[in-house]
C-alpha cells in the first residue's frame, strides 16, 4: 500500500470485512427506506443469491462462501455503500437537488 494510505482491518483480520461490517447495515437501511433504485437484473440476481452471517464480533457480513451463486455486483455495491459512510464527499451533488434527469430515445 501507498505511504498515504490506511488500512483498516476487521474481527478477523480482513481489510475487506472492515469494510463489509457497517456497509451491509447501511445497504440494508437503504434498501427498506426506498432509497435504493436500480433497474439491473444482474443486481437482483446477485441479490437473489446472497446470504449474510455474523462475524466473531456480531457483525454481519455478506459471505460468498456460502451464496447459492454469485454474488459479487452486491458484494461491489455494499462496499461501496460503507465507504461512502465512512467518508462522504466533502461536496453536494446536483444530483441531491434536481435528481437523476432520464432521457429516452
């Protein structure tokens, strides 16, 4: 890793699992407020297939090992989700104003 840059690491010693802890909670409470929209069938998929389970500390965590099939667009979108949390833009999006404008051709 670069000399700037930190790591984080979970209960069990993964970078990855630091990560995953609090973003499958912020996923969660996005996905029951409505505040998560897409029209992706691979994301459903993905979805459709993925099973959580605690970690040594309680916290729970997406785990590939044991989905019915892949689940790595969700396992993306999660991570995603607990960075962005963990340190949002220091700027607003236009998109927080106006929202997304769609265009159909």
């Amino acid at each position: 890793m670069g000399q700037n840059s930190m790591q984080i690491r979970g209960a069990n010693g993964s970078i990855l699992d630091a990560i995953q802890q609090p973003a499958v909670d912020h996923l969660e409470a996005a996905v029951l407020n409505q505040q998560l929209r897409h029209d992706n069938p691979v994301l459903d998929w993905c979805a459709s297939n993925a099973v959580t389970v605690p970690d040594p500390s309680g916290a729970r965590k997406l785990a590939k090992d044991r989905a019915i099939e892949r689940i790595d667009g969700l396992v993306a979108l999660t991570m995603a989700l607990g960075l962005y949390y963990r340190e949002p833009p220091a700027f607003k999006s236009v998109y927080g104003e106006r929202g997304i404008v769609a265009i159909d051709v």
